[in-house]
C-alpha cells in the first residue's frame, strides 16, 4: 500500500497536519490536473478547478471509508467536478461548438501550419474522443502514470486501460491525418 493510502497519512488529513497535506496535494496534483483537463481542455480556470477538487478532497476525506483506493476516490470526485463544471457552463454560456469553428484556410499547401494552429488541431481532435479514451490519453502521457496506476485511477483492469489508450491513439492520429 502506497504510504499515501495508509490510515495513518488519512488520519493525519483529518487532523488537518500540513506537511501531510503539502505532501499529499505534490503527489495527487498531477493526477487532479490531468482529469480536469482532459475533461475541460485547456482552459484559463483549470488551476482554480484543481484547488477546488482539493479542497472537497479534504472536506470529503472524513467520510472516505477506504473501500477503494484513496486515488480511485479522488479520481472520482475530480472527474464529477469537473463534469459538474462543465455543464454548469453550458447552461450559462452557450458556446461555439468545435464543429461550428472555421477551419483553418490553407491557401498556400506549402506554408507550414504555425505552432498554434496545430495545438487548436491538437486540442479539437482530443474533444472529439470518447470521455475514457481522452482521459486514459492524458493520463499516460501528460500525467506520465503508468498503465497500472491508470488502471487504479480509473478502477479498471489494465487490459481496458491499454485498450482505451491505443483506440484513443487511433482515432486521435486518424482525427489528425484528416486535419492536417
């Protein structure tokens, strides 16, 4: 067991010990930040959407009955969070959707697409994979979690894990040949 996953860490963030919380929040926040974003996307408000996950962490943590996996229990209010936030906004600010974007005018075929404009690409293309296979992806390779600790996050077994991450890497290259 992972000495963040123990009693004694659990208990000692109930107690509110600082250097357990400073030690907890440097070990989950890629975690938190990388559900987020996968579910958000790259948005000026994914850092205050971080705080606030942590923060219900900590509030929540009293009730955690330790019948998964502390990660497993994060992940999951980190992902309804983020969830939550998104369709908060959606009913206040109706937003262009990516579809309705103008595509991106190539009038010389030799110019080379600019650093920004591939990153739109980038981003457009992730929005359009399956929940699962979005968050598997940044998981791997922007959280740099392995597929077992992926498999922990996401309470799945590692078989689905590495199935989502390579159905992901093929529509997402798919998704990009088409676009670039």
């Amino acid at each position: 067991m992972n000495h963040l996953e123990d009693k004694e860490f659990i208990e000692a963030l109930i107690l509110q010990d600082e250097d357990a919380f400073n030690r907890f929040f440097k070990y989950y926040q890629p975690l938190v930040y990388s559900i987020v974003h996968a579910i958000v996307g790259q948005s000026s408000e994914i850092e205050d959407l971080v705080q606030e996950v942590f923060l219900k962490v900590l509030k929540g943590i009293v009730h955690f009955r330790g019948e998964s996996r502390l990660s497993t229990w994060i992940y999951s209010i980190a992902r309804n969070h983020a969830l939550n936030h998104i369709s908060k906004k959606s009913n206040r600010n109706p937003t262009v959707d990516i579809e309705d974007e103008p595509p991106i005018e190539r009038n010389d075929p030799e110019k080379e697409l600019s650093a920004a404009e591939r990153a739109g690409i980038v981003k457009r293309s992730m929005k359009k994979l399956r929940e699962e296979y979005r968050v598997a992806l940044e998981l791997k390779f922007m959280g740099e979690f392995s597929y077992e600790e992926i498999a922990e996050i996401m309470n799945l077994p590692v078989g689905t894990v590495k199935t989502y991450i390579h159905r992901g890497k093929e529509e997402l290259k798919e998704s990009l040949r088409k676009n670039l």
